[in-house]
C-alpha cells in the first residue's frame, strides 16, 4: 500500500489507547469526533488560483453534459412526435 494511504503510526497507537480507555458509548462518540478533528488538521486546502481552476473545470464539463442530454432530448422528443403524431 503507498505511503500516503497508511495512517499514521502515532495516530493508530493514540487510537487503540484511546479506544480501551473508553468504552462506553459516548466515550466511542467524543473519540470518533476527536479523530475527526485530528484528520481535518492534515487537510490541504487549494490556492485561489487552483479554486478558480477547479471551479472552470467543473462549469465546463456541467455545460459539455447539459449540451449533450439536451441534444438527446431534442433528438428523442422529435422521434416520439413523428412515431406517434397520426397523418391524415
């Protein structure tokens, strides 16, 4: 497994400590919100500039696939139209 996927070392031993010390159930609740906590403070948030990438990215591909469905749409409504519209 790559390096980055493996939990930390101090962080599993602080885990299993903490973890016999507390067994009731809201002990299990504060711990699993510590963890939490402790995993948010390894988050990397993104630069401005990547924000505004990603941003442009995502608004692109949204146009590219709402471009796309609506072509199908049209395609489809105007089969169903001549398929079922009678001629007199």
């Amino acid at each position: 497994m790559p390096d980055e996927l493996q939990p930390a070392e101090d962080l599993v031993v602080k885990a299993k400590a903490d973890r016999a010390a507390t067994r009731n159930i809201f002990g299990r609740i504060i711990l699993f919100f510590k963890q939490v906590l402790a995993e948010l403070r390894k988050v990397t948030r993104p630069t401005y500039k990547e924000l505004v990438s990603f941003t442009g990215v995502v608004l692109a591909f949204v146009v590219v696939v709402m471009a796309i469905l609506s072509g199908m749409d049209f395609v489809f409504y105007n089969l169903v139209t001549f398929t079922f519209t009678p001629t007199n």
